[in-house]
C-alpha cells in the first residue's frame, strides 16, 4: 500500500485554479497534501476543489498574503495551528495527528519567511531579522512537535516552503548567489541543523543523493524554467522510521512555462505502508 504525500507551494490557491491545480490534484490523487501561501481566507477557496479531503487551513490575518493548509484523506484526530511564535498570525504553520493503517503520523505544512536583500536600495534588515527570529523559535517547536510524535509512537513529517536551498547542489547558480538570501551560510547552517540520522532526513535528497536539483522554484518567466535555473527549496523532512519508507520522490515539474501553475513545483513523494 502507498501513501502518496504532496507540497505544493500554489502562489495563491484561486490563481493556482484557474491555471489548473485541480486537475493536478485529480491526476495524481496524494493521500496529503500540504500548501502553502494559499493567499486568501477559507471563504474564498474555489467550490469543490478540495472535495474528497479533510481541510486543515490557518489563514493568518494578513489579507492576500501567505495561508498554509493541510488535506488529508483520512480524518485527522488533532489539529494545531501555528506554534506558539508571534508571527503566528501571518499563517505559516499547521500540524495535524493521523491514524492511517499501518502508521500513526505527525504532519505539518510550512511556510518559512523569504526575508529580505541585506544590501543595495531593496535592503530591509528588520524584515531579514524577523525571519532569523522565526527559524530560532521553529527549529526549537520541530524539537519539541518530533520529541512528542515520537513519544506517542507517531512518526513525524514537516513540508513545504523553507525558502532555503541547502547545499550547492540544491541552486543552478550557487556561486552567484552565495550572498542572495535563501542561501547564505547561515541559513544553510540552520538547515544543516534540523537534519540527522536519529531527528529528521530530507527525503528527496536522501533517494536522490547524486543529483542537482531537483528544483522546485524557478522565477516567473520562460527563460529560467525551460533553461531549469532554479533552486531546491520545497522539502519533506522525515523522521528515520518514515524516511526508510520512501519508495520514490520527485518534483512534479510542468512540461513548458505556459503550463505552470505556481512559481513553485510540487514535492511528491510515496511512502510503502
């Protein structure tokens, strides 16, 4: 049996729609999929488009801006949004409880803060230290949120948008943009340091451990995507026991730009149970 789970990154769910999400979401069927920047409040979602799924959804309380969501086949038997962080309101983290067959499951979608240029006219360092703020107090509720799952027999996964590309092998241009943000040594430290062989493994990179990419992110416009200039920046995080459990990964790649949904791609990836 295959558990199928999805991050999708849509860019706006009701702009995601219209360039045709739902029939992404009806071809490959995952069993969970987390999104972020859902971009709206839960009264705008598009009618129909998330039937067949429990819908977990923090919003925020910024109007048009950020939102992450999880949808599950299964109903969840907890759910906790945001954690505990005072940028709780912005709606960048939901974690649920699963009881599926075979496997009792804790699950969280994120959206980590893109930050700020720390130099030239776009600079903005208070914006780029409210994003250090939220990786100190995220990385310390993964602690915690992973300690619990595991205490409670559940194994533990976190998805989405960590705006941090990890290693060289996760950007095109690397060398051109070891001074961007998303990957300065900093951020990439701090990446480092969710990983390991007890706490949690990138999965994707973990069956992919050769390879450039795969990319998730290409800026908007046809010449960084059909050229596949990216960054890896969407993940699964997974605690050992789920990890082992990773049959195939791969990022859900549109064939042309005119068919793109988001900026993003989606991170698939399927789990034996």
């Amino acid at each position: 049996m295959i558990l199928r789970v999805a991050s999708a990154n849509v860019n706006g769910i009701r702009a995601a729609q219209r360039r045709g999400f739902d029939t992404w979401l009806a071809d490959r069927r995952p069993d969970i999929v987390g999104i972020q920047e859902m971009r709206c409040t839960p009264a705008q979602v598009p009618d129909g488009l998330f039937d067949g799924y429990h819908v977990c959804f923090h919003p925020g309380g910024l109007a048009g801006r950020n939102g992450v969501a999880l949808l599950t086949r299964a109903a969840p038997t907890a759910v906790r949004r945001g954690f505990g962080h005072r940028t709780d309101p912005d709606g960048r983290y939901v974690e649920v409880d699963l009881d599926l067959p075979g496997l009792a499951l804790t699950v969280g979608s994120v959206y980590l803060p893109k930050g700020a240029t720390q130099a030239g006219p776009d600079a903005d360092p208070a914006k780029y230290r409210r994003k250090l703020s939220f990786m100190a107090s995220f990385r310390a509720h993964l602690t915690r949120a992973r300690r619990a799952a595991t205490a409670s027999g559940r194994e533990f996964l976190v998805m989405g948008d960590f705006n941090i590309a990890h290693t060289r092998a996760d950007v095109r241009n690397w060398r051109g943009n070891q001074r961007s943000e998303g990957f300065l040594p900093s951020e990439r430290e701090w990446f480092g340091s969710l990983l390991g062989p007890r706490t949690l493994h990138d999965v994707v990179r973990r069956l992919h451990p050769d390879v450039e990419g795969p990319y998730s992110w290409w800026r908007w416009g046809d010449g960084p995507f059909a050229k596949d200039v990216g960054w890896r920046i969407d993940y699964q995080l997974a605690t050992p026991g789920l990890a082992v459990r990773a049959a195939s990964a791969w990022v859900d790649r549109e064939p042309s730009p005119e068919q793109r949904v988001s900026d993003h791609a989606p991170v698939v990836v399927d789990y034996t149970l």
